[in-house]
C-alpha cells in the first residue's frame, strides 16, 4: 500500500489542481487581498508612511484569508458534500488527508506572500524585508493559528450557505480593527484594546518588524507570544471539535 | 489464524444515541460470496448497522466482525479490503471521471485497472468529462466505480438505485448480479422489496431495531406470518381465502369435498407470500401497535 507521505503528496497535488479549476475559491483566496494591495497602494501612492503599513498589512490579510478563511469555507463544505466522509471509507489515513488540504492552504501562503514581498519591493519601496527569520516565523505562526481558528468556526457553521455570514463577520471586523491598511495605533482606544485580544493585529505586528522595520523577535515578543497562546487555543478548538459527517437535521 | 468463511458476524448489536436505542440487539451473519439484503422502513435502524459495520459509527454495544476484524478500530487492511457505495455524496465536481478514479486507485494497494472500471460502469462516453456536468444516474455509476476501484471482498450499497429510472435500475442490477459473479459478498440495504428479492440470496427485515425475520426471499414468511401458502377459490360468487401451512393437505381436503358435491372449485388457486406479503405484514402489525399505543396515550391524557 502506498504510504501515508506517498498518498499526501498525491492528495496535495490534486488539491492544488481542483483549487485552480475552481474560480470562485480562486478569486477570494487569491485575487482579494492582491486587489486591495493595489486599491490601497495607488490610494496612498504618495506616502511612504502608510505604504509602510498596509504592505505588512495586507501580508497579514493574505496569511488570514489563506488559511482562516479557505479552511472555513473548505471544511465546512468538504463535510457537507460528503467528502470526508467519502474519504473517511477508504484505506487513506486521515492525517494524510488533513495534512494534504493544510499544504495546499499553506502553498496559497506563501505564494501570496511572495506576491506581496515581491511587490513591496519593486512597487510600494519598502525593499526586500529586512529579517526574513522573523518574517519566515511570523508567517509559519500566523498560518498554524489562523488555520486552525478557521477548521474550529467550521465546527460552528450549521451549513454552507450560512458559511459567509459565519466567516465575515469574523474576518471583515477583525481585518479593520487590526490596522491592515491604516496605523491600529490611532484607533480609539476600546478598538485597539479588541485589536490587542485578538490574534490578526500580533500578526501583523510581527510581519511589519521582519518586512519593514528590521525588528528581529525579540523586539515583538508579545506579539509572538500572543499569537502562541491563540494557536494553542485554536488547535484544540479545531481538533476538539473535529466532526468528518455533517450534523442531521 | 483460521480463515473464517463469514464476511460478516453480527452479535447482539446495539446502538444508542443519548436516551434514544437505534438498534436494540441485533445478530446477523453473511458468508463470504453472499448477497445480504437490509430491508427497513426509514429510521429502522438500517443505516446505524452498515455505518457500523462499515466503521463510520462505534457501536454501544455487542460483537462485530468484519472480514475477519472489528471495523471500529479502522485499520488501513480492511478498509482497502471494503468498498463502500454512498449515495453521490462527496465526489470531485471538478475533477473528470477518469481523474477521480485514477486518484482513487493511488488509495489502494491493489485497485483494478481504471479504464476496466469505467467500463463496468458503463462511463466510457463520459470518462473525460468534469462529474459536476453528470446526470443523477451517472452519478449513482461514478458511486459504483469508485467502490469497485480497490478491488473490495465486501461491498456495501446502501439503497444503491434509490432515484434511478427503470432502465438504469435493471442496469445496476446487472452489476450488482455481475459483483456476485466475481465472488464478492454484498451487504445491499434498500427500501425497494423487488429489488431484495431479485438479488438478495437472503433478507432480513429489520423494525425499530430489531430484526423481525430472516432467511431467503422465497423462503420467508414462515414465522412471525399467518400462513405461508394461501389457498383462494370462488364458491358461489364469492372469493374464499384459507391460509395454511400445509397446502397438500387443505387442497385434499377442499377438492375431495368438492368432488363429493359434485361442484367445481372456480378459479382455485395456491399462492406463497410474496416478500411484499410478508414485509407488508409486519409492518402493518407494528403499525396496528403502534396504533394501540396512541390510543392509550389518548386515554390516559383524555
């Protein structure tokens, strides 16, 4: 039989061919967050502070809609459809399943990321990122959080065509409210007291340090720290309530 | 090891959910090579058994076997030892036929060849085409194909030509007849009692929970029935029915009194129950049951 790893990669590579042969998942994992970069980069074309921040930004926008949102949608269908349950019934071990859909989610990271990089250098100046250590563990962190934090909402949406109302209104606040195209830091102060709770802001914290300041870790240890506490968090969410059926009914 | 020659060894299952027992202690056996009919009304307690069975589901209660092994521990070998027909559930819509059984095939250790399984299917013409673009009966087909490609000893098909028109049943019977003939046991649940009883080698009809009888299609009705022959004719204009388990005997019985009376017995004819009759029947009799029981609820709350 071929072995888990074997079956993996056959998995992850047919993921990656029915992600691109599906436009509408196409679109709102890819095309959005690079829209707004050139939305929000040609709006504030002229000031190299604020295309300081919304490089970063949206760098942490693409980590979330990557992985929190595609993971949502994904696996909330994937249960409805049948198809973990389809897969669940033959001889492919469930962890190389679960890790074939993780990889594929994770290649659609990291080639935004290298979108957004590749276009903070050449089109916003803010250059090549200074640490990319720190950009490289950021991104590996935000990806294990948002990831799981969007497997567990799934375990909450009641079915698929709710999924939108479930996933935005968790996304959209969360994006604004973070500072993605804007300094967070002149929010009022309850708005950046619930930025500070939640996970995104951290994110993007980090990811400002390694792609724009030249910060390394330590000098966002509590933006590191905090993205921990919610990953570990988020996993066992996720894995807790881990269902491959959906509910009856 | 000893080779057992049962595929499937039932005993005494039960299942719960919460407050609520789905199945109440059943026991059933299929030997290897057998085509085994589930027949049930919706919530008899069908579906609970095979996804048991199948290891989707742990049981509350009883001992299973499953080629040889209890299905709740999911090994990898049995799993590619079954091959499971859901009901279009779960399939690739963008991916082709032959896409999504090539993959399919990659699951398993020893899968048929894949353009062989198409064509058991009967999905050569649509072999290159996205399954999002096939019809429902298509789809059913892509359900057997995709449970044929490992090459299972034991095939489950749960209600396999629920919604499908008459000539795409008699075509999945064919396949269906055409798996036995390649040995392969079948555990086959349907609400359709013709089709239990045109390729079931035996039927167990099961009701909240319980299996009621069992034993070949042709054969049953023997207990839990009034008679298993009925003797009808008609005297005077009118139809005269008897039931008997002894037809010899009442037809001796009839046509000697008749010959002595010098009559004639109209239109006498000597018919067996048919799985209908008996299906019919007992479900009937749970329904006059449960009748009873509505009228003591609107007793005691009258």
């Amino acid at each position: 039989m071929a072995s888990a790893l074997n079956l993996t990669w056959h998995q992850y590579r047919l993921e990656r061919r029915m992600f691109w042969r599906n436009p509408v998942a196409a679109f709102f994992n890819f095309v959005l967050p690079l829209l707004f970069l050139a939305f929000f980069g040609a709006v504030f074309s002229a000031n190299q502070r604020n295309l300081d921040i919304i490089v970063p930004g949206i760098a942490g926008m693409s980590v979330m809609s990557t992985t929190f949102v595609a993971l949502a949608f994904n696996t909330t269908f994937l249960r409805e459809q049948g198809v973990l349950k389809r897969i669940r019934g033959t001889p492919m071990p469930e962890s190389s399943y679960l890790g074939a859909l993780a990889l594929s989610a994770v290649t659609n990271t990291v080639l935004q990321i290298g979108i957004v990089t590749v276009a903070g250098r050449f089109a916003f100046g803010t250059g090549w990122p200074r640490d990319w250590g720190a950009l490289i563990v950021f991104v590996a962190l935000g990806v294990a959080c948002f990831a799981a934090l969007g497997v567990a909402l799934s375990h909450a949406i009641p079915n698929f065509e709710s999924a939108a109302v479930y996933v935005n209104v968790i996304f959209l606040p969360m994006l604004f409210v973070s500072g993605t195209v804007y300094d967070a830091t002149k929010e009022p102060l309850f708005l950046r007291d619930l930025a500070d709770a939640l996970p995104l802001k951290h994110l993007i914290d980090g990811l400002s340090g390694a792609m724009v300041k030249g910060q390394g870790l330590t000098a966002n240890g509590t933006a590191l720290a905090v993205l921990a506490v919610w990953t570990a968090l988020a996993i066992a969410l996720a894995v807790r309530g881990f269902s491959w059926e959906a509910r009856r009914g | 090891m000893v080779v057992s020659d049962l595929a499937i060894d039932v005993r005494g299952l039960r299942k719960s959910y919460g407050a609520v027992e789905a199945v109440r202690g059943i026991d059933f056996a299929v030997a290897r090579g057998e085509v085994f009919g589930l027949l049930g009304p919706n919530g008899a307690g069908k579906t609970s058994t095979v996804e048991i069975l199948e290891g989707y589901r742990q049981r509350s209660g009883g001992d299973v076997t499953v080629l040889g092994k209890d299905p709740a521990r999911r090994e990898r070998d049995l799993r590619a030892r079954m091959g499971i027909v859901l009901q279009s559930s779960g399939i690739y819509r963008h991916l082709s036929v032959r896409e999504t059984l090539t993959h399919w095939a990659r699951i398993y250790p020893a899968p048929r060849e894949v353009e062989e399984v198409i064509a058991l299917a009967g999905l050569e013409s649509k072999a290159a085409e996205r399954t999002r673009r096939l019809s429902g009966g298509q789809l059913r087909r892509l359900d057997f194909a995709l449970a044929l490609i490992g090459d299972p000893e034991l095939i489950f098909l749960d209600e396999p030509t629920t919604g499908f028109d008459p000539a795409a049943r008699r075509a999945a019977w064919e396949t269906v007849r055409a798996l036995r003939g390649l040995g392969k046991t079948i555990l086959l649940t349907t609400h359709y009692l013709d089709e239990a009883e045109a390729l079931a080698d035996r039927v167990a009809i099961i009701k909240d929970g319980r299996i009621l009888v069992e034993g070949r299609p042709d054969e049953l009705g023997g207990e839990g029935t009034t008679g298993r022959y009925r003797v009808s004719y008609v005297e005077r204009g009118e139809t005269v029915a008897r039931e008997t388990d002894d037809p010899t005997a009442l037809l001796n019985e009839l046509t000697s009194a008749a010959l002595a009376r010098g009559e004639r017995l109209e239109r006498l004819r000597v018919t067996q129950p048919s799985l209908e009759d008996v299906y019919l029947e007992l479900t009937a009799d749970e329904q006059v049951g449960d009748a009873d029981a509505d009228r003591d609820q609107a007793v005691v709350g009258g």
